[in-house]
C-alpha cells in the first residue's frame, strides 16, 4: 500500500508522487518502513528525491487511501437476487460490444447458442453380438494340500507355477 502510494499504479489510477519510480519507492520504504516515517524524516531527505516528496506529500496520501482495500463496509448480500433470470442476450451482447468487454461477449455467445446433438447420437448398432458361453464348472481342490506349488530358480529372479496336480501324484 504504501510502495503504491509512492510509486502509483496506472493499472489501478492511482497517482504516486510524481517523478518516484519502484526503484525509489523501494529504497524509501526498506530505508525508513513506512510513508508516515518517510515524511516524519522527510528534512532529512536531500537533492531532488526530498523535493519530490515535500511537492507531493498530498498526492502520497491520497495514493495511499486509494490503494487501501475497504474491509470494514458492511455489505448485505442475497445470493439470491444475483442470479440472472430471464435477460434479453442480444441486448447484453450489444452492452459488452459497446464496452469493449470482449471476453464476456465470448463467454456470452457461448452459454447463448444452443448445444449440438452428438455427431453419432442418432446411429444404431450394425450387429448384436451374442454373449460368451460360460466357462465349464470344474471342481476346486478339496483340501489347500492338495495344490502343489513348484518354485522354479533362475539366475536373476525366480518363478512361481502353479500344478492342479494332487500332491500324491508323480
């Protein structure tokens, strides 16, 4: 807020004192902190830079109050009575082409023109396809010992295989 109220911001039309850049602005408040402690010390200040902020202490002030973002307004908000109904677009669209509002038309144009059908929307199957015969049942082991497991070693890793076989069976 107060780099703002020394050096301006034409984004935002606020002032500055003129003839203070960022680069001045900068030095000013890591060398005293604050406006107010810049101009408690501003006969201290020498040359040109001192000059600029006696001629535009009024303007430093102002900056400042402009850039102080207003948190203590009480604000009563129905959201409610935000949404937009029903609304003329061709006359909303005529608005936002007067001012230049160009992201907001597109925006507009957008929500406004009414969505195509899907391309293939409409397109039926050419063929049925018949489901796949359910496996044949088979009859799990009876018993977990009845599974044999052989674990084969490779250099590098080994593999596991899985035999159905009975653990009695050569």
């Amino acid at each position: 807020m107060d780099l703002k109220a020394l050096m301006g911001d034409s984004s935002d039309n606020i002032p500055g004192v003129r003839g203070i850049g960022e680069k001045g602005a900068t030095n000013l408040l890591q060398t005293y902190g604050s406006l107010d402690a810049i101009y408690a010390a501003v006969d201290e200040i020498k040359g040109a830079l001192g000059k600029k902020l006696v001629e535009g202490r009024e303007m430093a002030y102002v900056s400042q109050r402009l850039a102080r973002i207003q948190r203590d307004i009480p604000i009563t908000l129905n959201l409610n009575q935000c949404v937009a109904h029903d609304y003329d677009a061709s006359v909303v669209l005529s608005v936002f082409e007067s001012l230049n509002f160009r992201s907001l038309r597109d925006r507009l144009i957008k929500i406004s023109t009414p969505t195509q059908q899907p391309l293939f929307g409409d397109m039926q199957p050419m063929a049925v396809v018949e489901e796949a015969p359910v496996a044949p049942d088979f009859d799990p082991p009876a018993r977990a010992s009845d599974v044999v497991e052989t674990v084969v070693v490779r250099s590098g890793g080994c593999a596991r295989q899985h035999d159905r076989r009975p653990a009695c069976a050569g």
